[in-house]
C-alpha cells in the first residue's frame, strides 16, 4: 500500500496535483474569456490577490500566453507580481511555447489560436516583450514550433523573431523583437534545430537562419532586407561567424557555416557583411568543402568574385 501511495503521489506532482490555484480557477469560463477580453486589470488583481499557480492554465494554455494573445501587457505584470511562472509553456498542435516565444514571433500565420490584430498591434507587442523581459521571462528559453513545413525545436525566442520574417510576419517588428531580445541578454549564438521532411539543420545559430532569410531570392524585398539588418545587430552583438551547423540529407551529414549558406543565395551583401566580420571563406567544411567551393559550385560569379 506504501508503494502504491508513493507512485500516486509521485504521479500527482507530475500532472500538477496539489499545486496553489487562484481565485480564478473557480469562476466560470465564460467570465475569464470576458476578463481577458476586457482587459479587466481590477478583476485579475482581485482574483490573484492571494496568489496565483506558478503554471495554471486556462483551456491548456498558460495565463502569461493568453495575455500575451489578448497584446495585455499589464495583465502580464499583474500574474508576474502575483507569482505566476512567465516561463511556463503551453503544448498545443506541436507549439511548445511559452508568452515570450509568441511575443518574439509576432503575428506569425501559423500561431495556434491565432487573434486578430488590433490597431496598434505592433506597438503593443512591443510593450509585451518589455514588460516579460522587465519580470524577469528569460530571454533564452527553448521552444518548438511547426513553421512553413519546417519544425523548428529548442529554439529560443530570439530564433523565433527571426523565423518570423520568412514566415510572413512583419518584418519592423521582428527587427524590434530581435533588438529587444538582444539589448536584454539573449545568446547570439544560442543553438536549435530546423527539421523538414528528409533534411534536418542541428545546431544552427539566429545568425545562420538570418543568413538563410537574407539570401533567400524567393522571399519578398522587404523580408531580406530585413534579415540583413537582423544579420547586422547579430553581427555587432559578436555572434560567431565561424560556428558550424549539421546539415543532414538523404543519410549524409555535411557542415554549414554562416558564409556557407550566404553563397548560395544571389544577395552579395550578407556576404560582404560576413566576411567583414572575419568569416573565413576557406573554412573546412569536410570532404573538401569549403564556402569557396560552394560559391564555385553554385556558379555565382558576382558572390565569388567577392571572395578575397
């Protein structure tokens, strides 16, 4: 019997069993949609007042997510003061994100419940970020999101304002978001993975995915330009530009630098930024591969002629 008790004890500290609730969780789902709704800051006050689950949820979703989806900043603020975990994480759809990654992300497509976009919604977002970053959110947590086909897994919030502008969101914002994350302590070269159906990039850096963005013909002017401008705060922030991913494809695994993905696209000035910040076109990449040889490879003569 003592052993049972043990396993169903150890099974209700998992599931969350036990763990302090507020106020809030007792008053009907139709009045906590209206409080978010309108944004009652008085209301939630009261219904926290004697604190709040570090983790409790609202139709699975954490409460700091459903303010960050309501642009509620002070709704943010008020959870933080109360004690609630601005870390935690809701799964839903194969997201795993937390307020954070949904506020670095912007008004990305592909968001799970995905709200409309008020009027000053940039603006608001803006404030979003401030104030998780200000309470103490932490700028490097890992997340998982399906993106335009690709998986992305473990990757922090700042890849995520990055992603964001291949994936339709809009691009100052993003631009903000990255700004934002890095002037608050986000690792540069923070590491995650890219996974698409028989290929897989592990170990990239937002320097890399920014690299790819900028480089991508097939994306709107507007979009790689302002992958370039995130590829120049990365830069400036000291970001390797000689860090190496894995690029694994029809059971082979090759390395990838920066400068190696940047050849293959047709925009010469991430190249130009790249190697004016030290990167090496004739870093090894294995078999013999070199940035050099991809850009010859590729046959981009205006990249190659680049190449000191």
């Amino acid at each position: 019997m003592k052993g049972l008790l043990l396993v169903i004890a150890a099974a209700c500290a998992l599931a969350g069993c036990g763990e302090p609730r507020s106020a809030l969780s007792r008053v009907p789902d139709e009045e906590v949609v209206r409080l978010f709704e309108t944004r009652d800051a008085a209301r939630l006050r009261a219904l926290v007042a004697g604190g709040v689950g570090p983790r409790e949820r609202f139709e699975g979703l954490p409460l700091s997510v459903v303010c960050a989806l309501r642009d509620w900043p002070e709704g943010i603020a008020i959870l933080a003061e109360a004690g609630y975990d601005l870390d935690a994480r809701g799964t839903r759809d194969g997201f795993r994100l937390a307020a954070l990654h949904y506020c670095a992300a912007g008004a990305l497509p592909a968001e799970p419940a995905p709200q409309p976009r008020r009027a000053g919604a940039k603006a608001a977002n803006e404030r979003l970020l401030g104030a998780l970053l200000a309470h103490g959110a932490d700028p490097d947590l890992p997340g998982t999101v399906a993106l335009g086909g690709a998986t992305l897994r473990e990757a922090p919030p700042l890849a995520l304002a990055v992603a964001a502008i291949a994936g339709g969101g809009d691009p100052e914002e993003a631009i903000r978001a990255c700004e934002l994350l890095v002037a608050n302590g986000a690792k540069v070269d923070a590491r995650f993975a890219s996974e698409r159906e028989g290929r897989a990039l592990r170990g990239l850096t937002p320097l890399m995915l920014a690299t790819l963005t900028a480089a991508d013909p097939s994306l709107p002017r507007e979009a790689q330009d302002a992958a370039l401008a995130v590829c120049r705060l990365l830069v400036g922030a000291g970001a390797d530009v000689s860090a190496l991913a894995t690029l694994q494809r029809a059971g082979r695994a090759e390395r990838r630098s920066a400068l190696a993905f940047a050849v293959a696209g047709e925009d010469p000035n991430v190249v130009r930024l790249l190697l004016g910040a030290g990167a090496d076109p004739d870093q090894p990449l294995g078999r013999g591969v070199t940035p050099r040889a991809l850009a010859e490879a590729f046959g981009n003569r205006a990249v190659a002629r680049l190449l000191p």
